[in-house]
C-alpha cells in the first residue's frame, strides 16, 4: 500500500482545476439531451472535500473516494434510458437525462435540485419564485435518486416545492413513507419498517437477544436506529450498545468514533452480533480496524452494504465472523451486464463520471484486484489531471461486472421506467416533444397509478409511494479461499416469514444459532426469568417455577398455574401431572382385609342361625327368646356386616346414601331386639314390685322395636330427603384428589349415631340390672359387656374420625362397625352356642329347671316376693317363706316367723314341698 501512495503522485499532476465547478455546466456529471429531461442524484463519491483556508466561502468544492457501486448505478439509468429511447415505449418521444453528483453531502445535492427547479431553456438557470406553480416547466420532469435518505429528505422538500416527482431506488427511511411532508417522493424499494422487522425476525429464530448496533449520524442512520429499537422490543430483543458514527469521513472525530466502537466491542463479551447499518465506506473503516483488533462476531447488514464486494474482498475479511445481511430482491440485469461489456465503446463527452473512472483505471491499473479497488477509492478528484478521453491501455470490465450489486442495479432500472410508464400514460392525447406538454405534478399523479412489469409480476407504488417487495437473506460465505456473497433464504415482507430454496440453505440458517449472543443463560423449560438490577429486560436470572406451577417453553416470563383441582406440578416441572385419585379399592391390602372381616362375620352369623335352627327345641334357644327373634337379631348383624361393603371402592350417590342408612337402621333393630331380651329377663328374674309394675308396662316386644327402629327410619329418610350425602372429591392433599362420601349433614350423621347410642344406653341400664343371672344363664351380663364394646368403639371413633382424612377414612368407620357388630354378636351368642355344642347336659329342661330353682332359693331370702312371678291361682310369697322356713328349721307347728331386710317381720304358715316346685314352673314359663 505504501507502494501505492508513492505511486499515484508520479502519475498525476495536483490541480485545483481538473474538475472544479466554473459554470452551471460543469456541474453536471452525466447529460443526454431529449425530449424530456429526467435528473438523477447519486453519490459517486464519498465525500467532499474542504478547503482548509480562512474564511470558508460558499463555494461548491471537488470530491474524493470514487465509488464504483454508485457509478454503476448512474450506468444503469443511463443504459435504462437508451433501452427505452430504443424500444417503442414511448413511440418518438426521447428522454434526456442530466446526473449529478452529491459526493453524499445534503449542501451540494441541493445545489443539484436548485438546477433542476431553474426554468427550462432560461439561460440563466434561475429558479422563479412564483405563488403559484402550476404552469412552470422545470428544467426536469422527475428525479430519480439519491443513494442516501438523508439527502433524499433535503431534496425532497425542495422538489416538493413544484411537486416534481422524486424515485429512489435506495432511500429506505421509514419517514420517507409520510406523504404529507413528502408528498412527491417515490422508492422502488420498501421502507426501512421491513428491513428492521427482518433483522429482529432473524435475531429472534436465531435465539439471540443481546445485540449491540452501530450506525451512521445521520437521518437514515437515527432513524432505521428507532425503527429497530421498536421491532427489537416486539420481539424481546435487547440492544447492549449503540455506537454512533460520523455521517461525514471528513469529520475530525470520524476515527475516534470508530475506535471507541471498536472498544466497545471488545468490552461486551457477550455480545456476538452486531447490526450494522451503515454506508459502504463507514463500514470499510470499522472492518478494517476490527481486523486489527481481531474481533470475531456476527454481523448484521443493512441493505446499504450487505452486496457490497470492496467490503466482502478486504483482506482477511473471514477473521470478522459471519456477515448475514439483507439485500434487495434482484430482477433480470443480463442486459446492463452486456452493457457493461461495451462500455469501453461508449463516448465519454458528455459523461464525467466515465472519463474519471478511466484515468482511474490509467492510474491503478497496474494493482491486484483489492489494492486495484482502494486505490480507485483513495483517489480524489484534485488529483487527476483533466483527460483528453484517450482509452485505458486495457479495460477491465470483469471488475466492474464483479461489484455490480444486482438488487440496487435491478431498482434504479425499475424507478426509470416507472417514470418512463408514467410520461406515456401523460403523452396518450398530447405531444410531448413540445417540454411544456405537461407538468411535473401532473407526472405525479401518473405515478400514483402506475403500474410495471417486473420479471411477469405487476408491481406499482402502495399508498405510502413505497414499492413493496422481498429481501434476499445474504450469506457471506468462503467458497475456494474467497468470500463469496450468496443467497441463503428470501425474507417474504407481506408475510414475516424466511423462504428456503433447498435443505442446505436452511442449515446454514440453522447453523446461525450456535453461536450464543445472551445477557442471559436461556432459562430451561421448568425455569422463569426474573428480572435483575438491569434496565434490559434480557437481563435475568433462572428460578424454578413454584409447585403446582411450570413453564414449557425456554426463557418464559412467568409460570403457569395448574388447576390445583385436578393437576399438580413439582418444583421445577415442565408440565403439569393429572393427580392421583384415592378411594379405598378392591385391591388395597386393608380393604381386603376388613372386608375378609366382614365376610368372617357373615359366615359366622349363617353358622350361628344354622346352630339354633337345629337346637330349636333346646332350653338354650328358648330363653333366647325364640327362634324369630333370634333370626331378626342374626338379621340386623348381617345387614350391618354387608353395609361394609357400601364403604370400599369408587364413591357413588348410591353408595354414600345407602351406607349410613343401612347401617343405621340395622344396628337400631338390633338394639331394639336386644332391648326387648333385656327387659324380658329383667322382668323374669326381678322380685322388686315396683320394678315388675314398671317393666311389665315397658316390656311390650312387637311396638317397641317397630317404634324404636321406625324413629331411625324416619331420621334417616329425613336425611336422606334435605342434606343427603354425596360423592366428594378432597383435595386438601397436594398431589391427590381423595374421592369420598360428603354426609351432607354432620347433624344428621350425629343424631342418627346419638339415637343408637341412647338405645344402646338403655339397654345397658337394663342389662345392668340382671347382671346377677344365674351362672348357666348369665345372657345380661354378656349383653352388658357387648354394650360396653360399643361404648368404646364409638367413643374412640369420634375423634379418630375427626383428625383422619384421606382414602383410609371410610376404613376408620369400617373398623368401628365391625368391632360394635363383633361385639354384641358375640356376647349376645357365642356363649349360647358354647353350651349348645359343649354343654349340652346343662342344656336340658331338667338342668335349666335345677338352676332355675337354685336362683330362686337363693333369692328368695334377701329380696320381697315378686307378685308379677305369681299367676292367680297361686302364690310364691307362702312358696318362698315355707321353703326358707324349712332351710332355717324355724318352724313351729307349721308356723314360721320371717323378716326381710328393711320390712317388718312376716308370719305365716309353712307351705307345703309341692308349693316351691310350682313356683319354679311358673318362673321357667315366664321366662
């Protein structure tokens, strides 16, 4: 490269007048008379230059740093108009063209746009001030240009002035779109809204939400910045870092800037793509300097330089990263690239841009391609001595083919004969020869309307004066040890959506995501982000969602709720499980055994029922009160050992409503029976008068237990009716829904359980009092104690019940049935089956009338004669005194004088041996 500095000024001249401004003319870069003049704007250079002398004056100054991308396009309108001016488009009318060079500065593209207001024909290029503009002919019907929006802003609210009609195949400012404040701008591209809305499309399908951004101090970069900022926040993207650069490289503090971004590049580690959007010679520096600094990130291109092949051949361009950009859609150019060929044919009288581009290739000629291009870009045009138009010795037409960037080439053909469809539509009834035919807003607004055929599409101008189309996805990639600038996907703008030519594209797209650009580590599915210190909101730390909460997505912003009813989650979960429900199965190993138990009970109650059918005639059978009896007794347990069964399994309405009511009524008729036994032997065996009075009232057997157990029956019907029990699902345990028999009526359950307990008490009352039976016949005391069983089991119940929840709940009641059931079945019959089986000598009516008469005897002497034992035909009080007399031997004459506790002494006459033996046949008959 030193070689090169040293080179150039042997081969020119410095001169001050080579392609300075002396007249109006030779402002113009490009010219072609015709018809119909239409103007261009494009900055064929970079920069212009400023004099260093005191004070600045108002002078148009040269340029510097040629660019060959932005003279390629000023060939492409030219080439668009000779096309038309050779077709029948236009049927004899020509098109001229005058182009100038804004060197991308606003002050001279405005210098151009005040040439093109000037009267047409006026020889002193003076623009009229006039109120009223609607019969004035410009020097120019329209404009197409410029290459930046910044300066297509400038221009465009002076050419607003007349309304002449302004299309840029490159300025893609999302505020050029407002028609009010430029109501004759026109691009053949979409705004700036499709470029950034792709870019953070990519940005988000790649899985990256930690980018840094990096533009131009100008209109176009600030607001494309804005544009980019709103999409990034739709699509949760976080910016790092914005990094402004100087919109002009003469700026004093332009490598200043671009180091301080390089810094800030290099600081953020976590940063590893950077969206760029930026002019070809803004990002040429930045390369440059980030080579040297070895940064290695992905890069993220605007449409300005994405096809940009000076920056795709720096040397050591791989050492960056990965460049993805996003270019215009390309049509068919085959015909500028033969124009290309031939160029070396073209004169170049009238065309400075072409006689530069020549002495630029005397000059450089001699370079290899990539010093042969920054020497074109390094000259300026005070350096080149003014050219007599003689060819270069050799014309390299391969390197202009090689920076042709197809998709700016394709739209600046397409806004020329856009306008071109617009002046035929104006010249159908008119003669367009003549320059007054027509006014500039009349052209406009043929343009509104227009419509041209692109590659058999239609495409016209929206609402927005905006032409919409698609984006190529570019891949900056190394084919052959060359950087390579291909096409990876189309980015469909209507849509939102990336297009795939072929699988190998797609994983090229794919391959994108392995490349981390996060503040954060992405939060796994199962974990939420919960935002930190830092105003970015890509900025957060991984928590696990909560129980009964989850997340299935990566980086969520929140947990989702399970139905607690019916589903559940651990912490961390990444879905929610379905709970588990319990009841107490067929198959669970404590329902098998209760219900071995009650099944137990049942067997045993047959066995029992088989005993006494057989032992009918027995003594033992008898005093049980009947075989009828018996058979309801034996009833009632198994009823209450079968409503067991109503208590296992599935909950349902008819389970939850038959269990309690089974039970209850069964276990009232068996208390009720065991009643009418109580007060049976009660009555048999009581010689107190006053009790026997009482008791032969009470003892009333069929009305009793029908009274006893019909009052059962109405409480629970009357349950049944108003709060019935229903099937319940318990969610109280975390991970399981507990499916059970609601009671409907803690009340009602308690008064139908109060009621038996008031029964059963009684009966114990009346138990208790015959508690001194005799021994052969000690059924009282049984019962008492099959009472007492009871007392406990449901005592011990109560608060069991209470604290017990989950599936074994019914299990709790089962266990306090069976053991109250157990109890009193046992007591009340297991001993009479004892002597049935193993006393059978004492089960005989001459045993039982033995032990009968002992009980007697022994009775007789402590307590009064009981009347109700004594029928009318006799008496047992003489029975008892002659028999107590004779024990005693104090009788005298067949007197005998007898006292009983508490009563005054009894005298009477002894009775004879037959009188105590008919007292005893009358008590085994009572009883």
């Amino acid at each position: 490269m030193a070689f090169v500095i040293f080179l150039v000024p042997c081969f020119v001249v410095s001169t001050d007048m080579a392609f300075s401004c002396q007249d109006s003319d030779d402002f113009v870069g490009a010219s072609s008379p015709g018809d119909i003049i239409i103007g261009g704007l494009f900055a064929v250079h970079s920069e212009m230059l400023h004099p260093d002398e005191e004070p600045i004056k108002p002078v148009i100054q040269n340029c510097a740093g040629f660019e060959i991308q932005v003279f390629l396009q000023t060939l492409a309108m030219i080439h668009a108009i000779e096309t038309i001016n050779n077709s029948t488009l236009l049927s004899g009318v020509t098109l001229g063209y005058e182009i100038y060079d804004t060197c991308a500065e606003v002050t001279k593209a405005m210098a151009s746009a005040l040439r093109f207001l000037s009267k047409f024909n006026s020889s002193e290029n003076a623009v009229e001030f006039k109120c009223n503009y609607s019969d004035y002919i410009p020097r120019v019907k329209a404009v197409t240009g410029a290459s930046y929006s910044e300066v297509s802003m400038a221009v465009s609210r002076l050419l607003a002035l007349q309304l002449i009609p302004q299309v840029s195949p490159a300025s893609s400012a999302e505020i050029l779109s407002d028609k009010i404040r430029f109501p004759s701008f026109f691009r053949t591209i979409p705004s700036d809204f499709h470029q950034t809305r792709a870019m953070t499309h990519l940005i988000y399908e790649s899985g990256w939400n930690w980018i840094g951004v990096i533009a131009t101090d100008d209109d176009n970069g600030r607001f494309a910045l804005e544009s980019f900022g709103v999409q990034a926040m739709v699509n949760n993207v976080c910016i790092a870092f914005k990094e402004m650069l100087p919109a002009y490289l003469s700026d004093s503090t332009f490598h200043t800037k671009v180091d301080q971004a390089i810094e800030k590049i290099v600081k953020e580690t976590g940063v590893n793509v950077i969206v760029v959007f930026m002019r070809q010679f803004h990002v040429l520096k930045l390369f440059k300097k980030a080579i040297e600094r070895n940064v290695n990130k992905i890069w993220i291109a605007s449409d300005n330089w994405s096809a940009a092949v000076k920056i795709s051949t720096i040397p050591n361009i791989r050492q960056l990263g990965t460049v993805v950009g996003f270019g215009f859609k390309s049509g068919d150019i085959s015909s500028f690239q033969e124009f290309l060929r031939n160029l070396h044919e073209k004169p170049t009288k009238n065309n400075k841009f072409l006689r530069e581009y020549i002495m630029l290739l005397s000059v450089c000629a001699h370079l290899e391609y990539h010093d042969f291009q920054t020497c074109i870009a390094n000259q300026s045009q005070d350096d080149l001595l003014e050219n007599d138009g003689s060819k270069p010795q050799f014309w390299r037409d391969d390197f202009l083919n090689a920076n042709v960037e197809p998709g700016f080439i394709h739209r600046t053909m397409l806004a020329v004969y856009a306008i071109a469809h617009a002046i035929k539509r104006q010249c159908k009834d008119r003669d367009c020869k003549d320059p007054s035919a027509f006014a500039p807003w009349e052209l406009l607004e043929e343009l509104k309307n227009v419509t041209v055929i692109d590659a058999d599409k239609e495409v016209k101008f929206d609402s927005n004066g905006d032409m919409s189309t698609s984006y190529d996805v570019l891949l900056w990639k190394e084919i052959d040890g060359h950087m390579e600038i291909t096409t990876m996907a189309e980015y469909d703008a209507e849509k939102g959506g990336f297009i795939f030519e072929d699988e190998e594209k797609k994983k090229d797209f794919l391959a994108l995501k392995k490349v981390q650009s996060t503040c954060s580590q992405h939060c796994r599915p199962g974990q939420v982000k919960k935002v930190t210190e830092s105003p970015h909101t890509c900025c957060y730390e991984c928590v696990y969602c909560p129980e009964n909460h989850y997340s299935n997505q990566t980086d969520m912003d929140y947990c989702h709720r399970c139905n607690n009813k019916t589903y559940w989650a651990p912490i961390n979960s990444t879905t929610c499980y379905r709970k588990t429900i319990y009841f107490l199965a067929w198959t669970d190993w404590f329902a098998i055994f209760l219900l071995f138990l009650s099944a137990f009970g049942v067997v045993l109650v047959l066995s029992i029922c088989v005993i006494f059918t057989k032992n009918l005639d027995t003594p033992v059978v008898k005093a049980s009160g009947g075989l009828t009896v018996c058979y309801i007794i034996l009833f009632s347990h198994f009823l209450i050992f079968l409503s067991t069964v109503f208590f296992i399994d599935v909950p349902t309405e008819f389970k939850c409503k038959t269990r309690q009511a089974l039970f209850g009524i069964s276990f009232t008729l068996c208390i009720s029976c065991i009643l009418i036994k109580s007060l049976k032997i009660l009555l048999a065996f009581s010689f107190d008068p006053k009790l026997q009075n009482f008791l032969k009232c009470m003892y009333k057997p069929i009305p009793t237990v029908v009274t006893c157990t019909g009052i059962q029956v109405i409480i629970c019907t009357s349950w049944l009716i108003f709060r019935t029990p229903f099937v319940n699902q318990n969610f109280s345990i975390p991970r399981a829904i507990i499916l059970e028999c609601n009671e409907g009526s803690i009340v009602a359950f308690g008064i139908m359980l109060g009621y038996i307990s008031a029964l059963a008490f009684i009966c114990f009352i009346f138990a208790f009092k015959g508690r001194k039976l005799p021994e052969n016949y000690n059924e009282a005391k049984f019962i008492t104690f099959g009472m007492l069983i009871y007392f406990i089991a449901w005592i011990v119940f109560i608060p069991v019940y209470a604290t017990t929840f989950g599936k074994y709940l019914p299990a709790v009641e089962i266990i306090v049935v069976l053991i109250s059931n157990y109890g009193i079945l046992c007591c009340t019959f297991l001993p009479k089956c004892y002597i049935i089986i193993y006393k059978q000598e004492t089960n005989t009516k001459s045993a039982f009338l033995k032990m009968v008469y002992t009980y007697s005897s022994k009775s007789a002497g402590s307590v009064a004669v009981s009347q109700v034992s004594l029928d009318s035909k006799s008496s047992s009080l003489q029975a008892t005194i002659a028999d107590s007399c004779k024990t005693e031997n104090d009788s005298v004459n067949g007197s005998c004088h007898f006292q009983v506790p508490g009563q005054p002494l009894i005298k009477g006459k002894v009775l004879p041996k037959n009188a105590a033996r008919t007292m005893v046949r009358k008590r085994v008959s009572s009883i």
